[in-house]
C-alpha cells in the first residue's frame, strides 16, 4: 500500500485513465462493471488517505517526474479542491454502482465495456480538472473530458437519435470554449512566460506592463471555463446534452461535470485575477452578478414550461449554477463559502434527482414526460419517494442540504446589504416549487392508480443513499460548511502557498 | 511598413479565429462546421508559434553554430493542441455519419425543420 | 414519565396513529380508530402539559444543532400549550366526524386521507410546541405539504386547480418572505429561540422593524390577511372533515398562532407598541375583517360563507397582535380557543347538512331546520359564540379584543367590532332563519349519518358550558402576557 | 528579415485559402482545400523555426485529417449551395470581436521580439538542462517527453479517448445494429 500513498495524488487521476484503456474491449458487461467498482473503491480509499495526509500536513503538491514547478506539471492538492475531491470519488462510486442495470437497459451490452471505459476516461479527466495546477495540462484534461463526455451522450441515440444532435452541439461548442481558454492561456503565457498557477501568481504581481492583454487572457480563460460550465448565456450545449444522454451518464455530469471546472473557475477569479482588485471588482459585479441572476430566472422560468422532465432538470442546473456563480460573485468570504456549500449540495440535488428520473426512464422505456410519469408514485413508491426528498431539497426547505446553501447564500448577500438581490433569490426559489411540484403532483396525485411494483433495489439503494445524505447534510450541516469555510478561506487568504 | 509585417501573424490570427466562428455560426452543412472549428483551432496555433519566434533564432535543436533558440516551449503546446484538435474533428465526423444514418441529411437547418415537424 | 418523554410522546402519537392507519388500510374500523385514540393520547398529553405549565414545569427538548444559534428545539410555551389543547381535543370529535362523513359521502382513497389527517395534526402540534422560529416554519411547510392531498382529495380538475391555488400562495408567501424574515431576524440578533419579552429589542434597526413586520403578517400566508386570503375559499372543494381542520384547528390556526408567537415571543409586545411599526396592520386587518364579512354576505354556499367567515375571524387575531396591548394580546389568544370551537361547529354542521341532506346552498335549506334539529341546535350555538353573544365563550375574546383596542387609543377599532358583530349576526344567523321558515318547505330525503352530527353537537354545547370555566383558560393566557 | 517577408505571402495565402474554404460548396473540394490550407500552417510553422510542430501538423493535420475527411464525405452526399443563416447576429459577433482582439494584440510583445517575457522566464532553464542532463539535441523532445510528459500522456488518452469514442459511434451494437436498442429510433 506504502508505495501507492507517495502516488496518491496523481493515481487518483491516472488510475481510472489506464483502467479505462484496459477494460475497453471485454465483451462482459459484468466484468467490466466489476472492474470499474473495483477501481473507484481504490479511488476512493486514495481520496481519504490523500484527506488524511492533507489535514495533517496542509497542502499537497505532486510534482510530475519531480520537475519542480515552474518546469514541470504539478498537480495541488489544497483545501480549495480536497473537499471535492472526497465528495468526488464518493459520488462517483455511487453512481457506477447504479449505472449498471441503467446501463443495460439502455446500452447494448456488448458495448458496456467501452461504455465503462468512456465512464472512468470522463471521471478520471474530471478529477485531473479539480487538481491540476497547471493551466495548460488543464486544456488537455478538459478535452478528454468532452471527448468522452461526447461519446457516452451519443451512446443516447440508442433509445432517441436526438443524442447525437446533442453530442454534435457539444463538440463544436465545448470546442470553441475550449479553444478560447487556449486563446487565454496564450495571452496569458505571452506576457508571463510560464503555465504553472502559483508561477502565474508570483510574475504577474510582478509586471506591471501590458495588463490589459493580461486582462484579456483572463476574460478569455474564464469564457472558456464558463462555455464549460454552462454558465449563462453560454449554457445551450447543456439541456439537449443531459437530457438525451443516457440516464447514469447524465447523472454524472449533471452532478459533477460543471462543478469540477467551477472549482478552476473560481481558482482563476480569485487566485489570480484578485492581483488586478479593479478588474476582478467590474468582472464580478458588472459581469458575473447580474448574468448569475439572469440564469437564475430563466433557467427556472424555462424549465417551468418544459414537458420532459429531464430537459426540465437540466434547466434547473442552469439556475442552480446561477446560485452558485452568484456567490462566487460576492467578493468576499462568506461569499465564496455559500458558493462552494452550493456547490456540494447541488451536486447531492441534482444527482439524487437524475438518479430517480432515469429509473424512470428505464421503467418507462420512453422519453419521462409529465404525463407518462402520471400515478407513478404509486408504481414505484421507494424511487418516487426519494425523489420528493431530492425535490424538497432543490427548493431549499429546512431539514434538507438544500436549506443550508440557502442559508449561506443569504447570509452572504445580507452581509454585503444586497437587498435586492436577497428578494430575487428568494423569488426564484419559489418560482422553483411551481416546477417541481408539476412533478410530484403527476406523480402522487394522479387519477391513475397503479398497484406497487417490486423495484430493484440495485437502483433505488444507490439513490436512497443519496437521499439520505441529503437530509443528514441538512440536518448535520457543519461538515460541509467546514469543506466549505476550508475552501474559502485557502481560496480568499491563503492564496498563493 | 516593418511594423506591419511584425503585426501581420497576430493579424492572422484575429481574422483566422473569426472567420473560423463565422464559418461554424453560419454555414449549415456539418461537414463545414468540422472544418470551421478546425480553422478556429488552427488561428490559435499560429498564434502561439509566432509567439515562440525570437528574430535571428533557429529552430530549437541544439547545435554548436547559433546560440539563439526560438522557445520550444509553445511547440509542445502546439503539438499536443493539433492531436486534440484531429481527435475532436475524427469524433465529430463520426457523430456526422450517424446523424446522416439517422436523418439522412447533414444540413442542419433541414434536420431543425424536420424535428419541428415531428414535434407537432 | 419525565417531562420530555410527554413531549415527544405527544408528537409521535400523530405519526403512530398515520402509520396504524396504512398498516390497517384494509380493515376500515380499525384504520379509522387510530385517529380517535391518537386524538384522545394527544388530548391527554395536551391537557397534562397544559396544567403541568401553570404549575411553571419546563417542558423542553433540544436534539441537535442545526446550525449556529439556532437547534432542533421543542420548548413549550403558554401560548403553545393553548393551541395543541385546541387541536388534539378537536382531533377526537375531528376523527369522529370523519369516520361519518367519509363513510357517508362515500368519498374514495380514504386510507391516504386518515393518514395526512393525522400528519397534518402532527405537524400542527409541532408548530405548537416549537422552540424556535426555525422549527416552527419547517413544520409549517410540513402541515402545507400532508394538506395539499386533503384539498385536493377528489383529483378532480377544480380540486387541483384549488390545490395549486393553495400550495402556491402557502410555499410561494413563505418562501418568499417568511424564510427570509426568519434568516433577518437570525442575522441580526444570532438567535431565532422564543423568549418571552422577544428578542428584537436593541439588537434589530427599529426603522426597518415596520418591514419585517410586514414580511412576517404576509409571508404567514396561513393567517390569510388580505390580499393573501384566495387560497382559503379555494381550499373550499375539500371534504368537510379537511374544511374543519383547516379552518378552524390547524391551518388558519397555525397562521394566526405563527403570527402571535413572533409578536409574543420574537418582537416582543413592548417593543413593538413602542415602536408603532404595526399601526399600519391594525388598518389592514379592521380592512379585512369588514370586507372578508360583506364578501360572506353575498355567498350562497355554506362553506364559502364560512370561509369568508374564518378570514374576518382571523383578522381579529392579527388585530390584536397588532395592537400588541396586553388585553388585546389575552383576547387574540383566547380568540384561537373561542373561533376554533365556534368555527368547527359550523363547518361540521356544513358538512353534516350535506351528508344527511346533500345541499349545499343556503338557498336551498328552507325547512331542513324541522328535520334535523339537532344540526340547527348545534349550528345556532356555534354562530352565537362566534358573534360573541354571552353566555357563550367566544364573547370573551371580543371582549378582551374590544378593551385592548380603548387601551391602544383605538377607538375606530373598537367601533369597527361593534359593526362586524352586526355583519356576523346577519349572515351566519340567515342560514337558520331560513332553515326555520315553514314557507321554504321542500322535499328533502335524509340519510341518517349520526357520526356526523354528535361531533358539532358536543361542540356547539361546549361553547356554552366552558363560558363559565373561562378562568381555566385566563390563568395561563395571562401567562402569555405576563 | 527574409522570414518576414516569406511569413507574410505565406499567411496571406492562409487567410485566401480561408476565404476559398468560406465560399466552395462542394464537400470534397473543402476537404481538398483544408489539405492546402494545413499545408501552408506547416509552411508558416517552419519559417518561424517550429519545425516539430510543422512535421506534425504535415503528417497529422494534413495527412491523417484529410484522410479521414475524404472517407466521411464519401459516405455522404454533396453538399447544398451555401445556405448562411444567423448571417447578422455572427457579422456584429465578429466584427465586435475583431476590434476586441487588435485593440488586445497592440499589447502584446511583437513578433520575434527577444525580450518578450516568455523568452526569458522558465525556457532558459529548458534549454541550459537539455545541454547538461538529457545530451539530447532537440529540446522539444526533452520538454515533451520530461518536463512535460504528463501531457503528451494527456495527449495519448485524448487520442484513445476519441478512438473509442468513433467506435463506438461507427460499429456499437446500441447504435448501428437492429436489435431492440434500435427500434426504438423514432423514424
């Protein structure tokens, strides 16, 4: 085990990568389910040896080839990302563990060894996303990701062609925002010479010449990142993508995908665009602010009027980005704090909620719309009860993780008397019942009766484990606020260490 | 007039990007997409290669008769940037002949007007 | 049994009796039995703690942290004792009725109806008992969610139209402004616990105190002031029990109670007469309570008079709170005991109408008094009480609430009472003129449901005969003032 | 300042080559034409001394992706005349961009220019080691391979990544075959 811990930094992502290469072409789907697992328990027992080794010594940085930064890559491991590294490989267990069943409903299974090859090739690049430290190695990382991100959507077509217009739309458009973040780096690179985030730091506070084109490649990194991240308006790839993506897939992206480049997105805004105070101060609150609100808005207003559930679900994720982004953009702790608390419990909601609509949809063997779901919670109690839980918890109600990010997001924006913005947020969040609860009132409330089915508890255990952290998150809150307040505050003092 | 040459790479590369995002806005054949982005691609590698460009230097392969090197460092980038950027158009070409299979067309503006009449 | 073994005896009981209930949902008498014997254990308990807290026992349980400054707090109040005795012993007759009603109208689903039933209950007693804003408000969104299924019970198009209309305005006006109050008042005092005086003073900006004032009467959407009272009519397509319990126990009650606990324990009573900011409310609620009463006269179905009804009578409650003089507040408080068993009088007697008559209009009711007497008996009773016509016991709360507005220098107020009694008489006593008319004869079949008329007679008496142990009621209101 | 004025037709046949690429229709003739224009970029890559980026930009670029190009389009019919949609909203995007842009790149050091910062910081150190520890000439090779192998390992997945991805999407049975994945294709 000993010569694995010295590696752990940099396993955790190269291993899911390597196994993907192996596991590509077994024709058994169980055995490449079987080996996936196996994976991502190593996975995750790395992630909390890594949170050990970090609460006892601090930061962590893994040096490639032992290059010391500025020469070589270099992962780092710090309180901004350890909390969602752990959250990370946990979540992502979970969900391979219910992927399964999903997977053969709606995957040949002849392909289910590729299929778990594209599945660890887009955990283990999502995971290079949360730690690299190197805004280079970051593009390469981004690219598998949508690589493989775009080949498990068009596995979709296989129960609607749809998928693959999607999967196309993402291409081009997660391309493009990849290609500006490049443009970015090459500003960036341009007038420092070097790639490496701490280096980054250390040479811009010391030119003092040429900050526009600094600027500029800032912008164009964040644009980058935001297209990635579905932040509004650059968030059209997004709907078609998680909604035709077969189930599990979008489970995982819904939870995870956007939230790993936030994590880097955030990084950039505060680690190395707080050195230029002025602009940072016109990006957030020019900028930043008012497209978060924005997306707020219309991404629940939209996903009031949507029919099929999970095209409304992924609206959802553009207004609950917004939430998050709209914390990032309060320039200040307790700020950054709701926005990273956000940015956990979301990842809980939203997958919880994809989790129990994609039973849906193998159950159904069709598109889950409004009306095919009508009585469903009588079919199929144990999943629909676990989604009223994950529902609970998006409109924020107390008892529920959704409750404490509001809680947070509140206390923030109180703290920075933005009074007016506390009255949307509050708005909108009722506005977020309306759609929801078109949801559960087909569901429970139907003139429809159906007799219980028998459900498979390989699914509903999956989501019920998520639904129940849901509600231990909101009850016991102070683990996550403590992720959270550790993030923030290596975020917003200790930022270059 | 120098100073316009000096100019001229970064020039390129403004125009090069545009014209690459206008082609993939506009045109509605996939297939010219694909080329599109690649076009979009190329402009940023030409910008990063003349940034590596020092006058008066040779390529960065060590010899004993110059001692200017234009930095190799963007190279790398390079290299690796034009194989992402292959890998990107062989997925989204493939993604292409599906949609073909599927919809028998690869405009994009008839495969809207037909999900429209689907949808109805 | 200790104190907090009572405590949370008391509230489990509800959530037993709704489990009995599924585990039984095959054999009817038993599944409906479990409400009965949950209403009497609760009553029990209710009755136990009420007494325990005029002998001053604590009755206080704190589970865990929820977050900084705020746990997961049962503390029982003066206040609160008050209302969960008012909901437990309405639960017994409320379970009783039920059993008639339901059977009677032949209502379908009506295993999930016993089940929100005593939810709803639940939730209501938590409300009374909460130690903490916090607590209160999420057991105030638990009794709007195990509601919803009760008023829109037939799944119909109107009772989920109806339904919507509820849920929309409860969770959209506490979502919008009663959570946000809560998260103002806990940022700015680090507290949300009630304490008797409030916590407020000195610690919160009193030229904003007008502002949380109002996002508290309106974000209360339960206590159905205007313009937030729509969702009271609509609920109206509900079966009777439902329009019992929400309008005269849990529900409103919980509006009303909410609205009073934070006066009473989060403001505080002196701080908020000093600081005038609820003048503006006295206006609002003497506005509602006028117009709530001529909206009732021009309505010809029973229930929706009633409703209208309720939504003058809950006025009275805010009245007093804002007033927020010590008479007024003891008449508020006593108004949640004398509307609550008025109002279920009446609307058991609406539902027993329809059960044994089938009509629903008032129009419609000419003779039925010859009939069934002993409907109209208990009816007549209600309607006195809730006139306020001694020796009935709601003509203590009118008292109390007329004295409160004098001390307060509100004079209109007192006159603007006057005039709604009058109102009162005319349209809640028009039903029994009718039904006693011998001109209006009609031929009307009657189903005898005797389930369904014991319940409002008990009631209707108990208006009568507890007049005279008012002083059972007044040593622990005077406990809320003091 | 030969390269200057050699980097000048060469970009400027580049940006004609674009324009050709923006107007031609027919699908091959644009395959053919972005042969040329990766052709002229591995030109341009080798005036301006990045002869391994040219060599790949030959053998990956022009070889490899017309390759794969001309064996799409063989499946597929010829391409429609040139129907521009969105044409406003991508004139002004543009437009606004390109003034964006120069305005940006007046900032940046110019071409060549020896004392720009990249020059000074981090690759001195490249190309001192390679002369002292590797004893390889070329320190691209070094910086590929050592310095920066992480990411040429980064490339090597990318490039199996999209492999499987195109088989998948070319021979999987949930796509291409008519067993019960397909048949619930909407027709």
């Amino acid at each position: 085990m000993n010569i694995f811990l010295d590696d752990a930094t940099a396993l955790v992502v190269v291993l899911p990568l390597l196994i993907a290469a192996i596991i590509a072409f077994i024709p058994s789907s169980r055995l490449a389910w079987f080996i996936t697992i196996v994976t991502l328990v190593f996975h995750l027992s790395l992630s909390v040896e890594l949170f050990q080794n970090f609460s006892s010594f601090g930061t962590i940085i893994y040096e490639f080839g032992n290059w010391p930064p500025p020469w070589g890559i270099s992962f780092k491991l710090d309180g901004v990302n350890i909390g969602l590294q752990l959250l990370f490989s946990a979540f992502v267990l979970v969900t391979t563990i219910y992927s399964r069943k999903i997977f053969l409903s709606e995957i040949d299974p002849e392909d289910s060894g590729k299929a778990y090859s594209l599945w660890l090739l887009a955990i283990g690049s999502l995971n290079g996303i949360i730690l690299t430290n190197d805004i280079f190695n970051l593009f390469v990382f981004l690219e598998i990701s949508a690589l493989s991100s775009i080949s498990l959507i068009s596995l979709g077509a296989g129960t609607n062609r749809k998928a693959l217009l999607a999967a196309f739309n993402y291409l081009v458009i997660g391309a493009i925002g990849a290609t500006f973040y490049v443009i970015g780096v090459g500003f960036a690179y341009a007038m420092t010479g070097t790639l490496n985030m701490n280096d980054l730091i250390i040479q811009l506070s010391q030119y003092s010449e040429g900050q526009l084109a600094i600027f500029a490649g800032m912008s164009f990194m964040l644009i980058g990142l935001m297209v990635k991240s579905a932040v509004f308006p650059l968030h059209l790839w997004l709907p078609p993508a998680y909604s035709y993506a077969p189930s599990a897939v979008s489970t995982l992206f819904a939870a995870l995908a956007t939230k790993a480049i936030l994590i880097f997105f955030v990084r950039i805004l505060y680690e190395v665009f707080s050195i230029y105070n002025g602009y940072l101060e016109i990006f957030l609150d020019y900028i930043l602010l008012p497209l978060s609100l924005i997306a707020i808005f219309v991404g629940t207003i939209i996903a009031i009027y949507q029919n099929d559930i999970k095209k409304l679900l992924a609206y959802s994720s553009i207004a609950q980005i917004g939430y998050i982004t709209l914390a990032f953009s309060i320039n200040d702790n307790s700020g950054v704090l709701a926005g990273f608390v956000h940015i956990f419990n979301h990842a809980l909601i939203k997958g919880g909620l994809f989790m129990a609509v994609g039973y849906l949809a193998i159950s159904l063997n069709d598109r889950v719309t409004l009306e095919s779901i009508e009585g469903y919670g009588q079919k199929y109690p144990i999943t629909s009860y676990a989604l009223l839980v994950c529902g609970l918890s998006l409109i924020g109600l107390p008892l529920t993780n959704g409750f404490i990010s509001k809680l947070y997001i509140f206390q923030a924006l109180y703290s920075n008397e933005m009074f007016l913005t506390i009255g949307l947020v509050a708005l909108s969040s009722a506005l977020a019942v309306i759609y929801f609860w078109k949801i559960v009132e087909k569901l429970f409330f139907s003139s429809k009766g159906y007799e219980a089915t028998s459900e498979d508890p390989a699914i509903y255990i999956p989501i019920w484990i998520i639904a129940l952290s849901i509600i231990y998150f909101g009850i016991f809150s102070s683990t996550i606020v403590e992720f959270s307040s550790i993030a923030s505050e290596s975020l917003i003092l200790g930022g270059s260490n | 007039m120098t100073d316009f040459l000096y100019f001229w790479n970064h020039f390129a590369f403004v125009i090069l990007m545009v014209s690459g995002l206008f082609i993939i806005i506009t045109s509605q054949n996939y297939i010219k997409k694909i080329v599109g982005l690649a076009i979009f691609q190329t402009s940023v590698f030409v910008f990063f290669v003349s940034l590596a460009k020092i006058i008066d230097g040779t390529a960065p392969i060590l010899n004993s008769v110059n001692n200017v090197y234009s930095n190799p460092l963007p190279h790398v980038l390079i290299l690796t940037a034009i194989v992402v950027g292959v890998a990107t158009s062989a997925l989204g070409l493939a993604i292409v002949l599906q949609i073909y299979k599927n919809y028998g067309s690869v405009e994009e503006n008839e495969i809207k007007k037909e999900e429209l009449k689907e949808n109805s | 049994m200790t104190n907090e073994s009572l405590l949370i005896l008391g509230l489990l009981t509800p959530l037993f009796a709704a489990f009995g209930s599924y585990c039984f949902k095959n054999n009817i008498n038993v599944r409906d039995s479990f409400g009965v014997i949950g209403g009497v254990i609760t009553f029990l308990i209710s009755l136990k703690i009420f007494n325990g807290l005029q002998a001053e026992e604590q009755y206080v349980i704190n589970l865990f942290t929820l977050f900084n400054g705020v746990d997961f707090l049962f503390n029982i109040t003066p206040l609160g004792s008050i209302f969960s005795l008012v909901a437990s012993s309405l639960w017994i007759l409320a379970s009783i009725y039920t059993v008639g009603y339901m059977r009677g109208a032949g209502e379908k689903n009506q295993t999930r109806f016993v089940i929100f039933y005593s939810i709803a209950i639940h939730a209501a007693l938590a409300i009374a008992w909460s130690g903490n804003l916090l607590m209160l408000f999420i057991f105030y969104e638990i009794l709007t969610f195990s509601t919803f299924p009760l008023v829109g019970h037939k799944q119909d198009a109107e009772s989920q139209a109806a339904g919507r209309v509820y849920l929309s305005i409860l969770v959209g006006t506490s979502l919008v402004l009663f959570l946000p109050a809560i998260f103002w008042v806990w940022l700015e005092t680090g507290s949300l616990n009630f304490t008797p005086g409030g916590i407020l003073e000195g610690k919160f900006p009193t030229e904003y105190l007008i502002f949380l004032v109002a996002m508290l009467v309106f974000g209360i959407g339960k206590a159905a002031i205007m313009p937030i009272h729509r969702w009271l009519p609509a609920a109206m397509v509900a079966p009777t029990p439902v329009s019992a319990l929400l309008h005269a126990v849990a529900v409103v009650k919980a509006g009303v109670f909410s609205f009073l606990m934070v006066v009473v324990y989060i403001i505080g009573p002196d701080y908020l007469l000093q600081s005038k900011a609820s003048n503006w409310l006295v206006w609002l609620s003497s506005f509602t309570i006028l117009t709530a009463s001529i909206i009732a006269i021009s309505k010809d179905d029973l229930k929706a008079r009633l409703a209208y009804s309720t939504i003058s009578q809950l006025s009275y409650i805010i009245l007093g709170a804002a007033l927020a003089t010590t008479f007024a507040l003891k008449g508020a408080s006593f108004h949640i005991i004398t509307h609550a068993l008025g109002k279920i009088t009446l609307f058991f007697c609406a539902g027993a109408i329809y059960v044994t008559a089938h009509v629903k209009k008032i129009s419609e009711l000419g003779g039925l008094g010859f009939k069934t007497p002993m409907i109209f008996f208990a009816y007549t009773l209600g309607a006195l009480s809730i006139i306020g016509v001694p020796p009935l016991i709601g003509s203590w709360s009118k008292l109390f609430l007329v004295i409160g507005s004098l001390e307060a220098d509100f004079l209109f107020v007192a006159i603007l009472l006057g005039i709604s009694s009058l109102l009162n008489i005319y349209y809640l006593l028009q039903p029994v003129f009718i039904a006693f008319n011998k001109k209006n004869i009609k031929n009307i079949n009657i189903t005898k449901a005797p389930l369904t008329i014991w319940p409002p007679v008990i009631t209707g008496v108990g208006c009568l005969f507890l007049f005279f142990f008012s002083n059972y009621f007044l040593n622990i209101i005077n406990g809320v003032v003091a | 300042m030969n390269f200057l004025i050699i980097n000048f037709f060469l970009i400027s046949i580049l940006l004609l080559t674009t324009f050709y690429i923006f107007k031609t229709t027919s699908l091959i003739s644009i395959v053919a034409l972005t042969g040329i224009f990766t052709l002229v970029c591995a030109a341009i890559y080798v005036n301006l001394d990045a002869v391994d980026v040219a060599f790949t930009e030959a053998a990956v670029g022009s070889g490899i992706s017309t390759i794969l190009m001309v064996m799409a389009v063989a499946k597929l019919p010829e391409g429609k005349k040139n129907q521009l949609l969105n044409l406003f909203p991508s004139i002004v995007l543009s437009v606004s961009i390109v003034i964006v842009l120069m305005l940006i790149i007046a900032n940046l050091p110019l071409l060549g220019d020896p004392n720009a910062p990249i020059h000074l910081h981090v690759t001195p150190e490249y190309i001192k080691e390679s002369k002292s520890i590797f004893h390889i000439p070329n320190v691209v090779t070094n910086i590929l391979a050592s310095y920066r192998g992480f990411d040429t390992l980064g490339e090597t997945i990318v490039i199996f990544t999209a492999g499987l991805g195109v088989i998948v999407l070319l021979t999987s049975n949930t796509l291409n075959r008519k067993t019960k994945f397909k048949k619930k294709v909407k027709k």
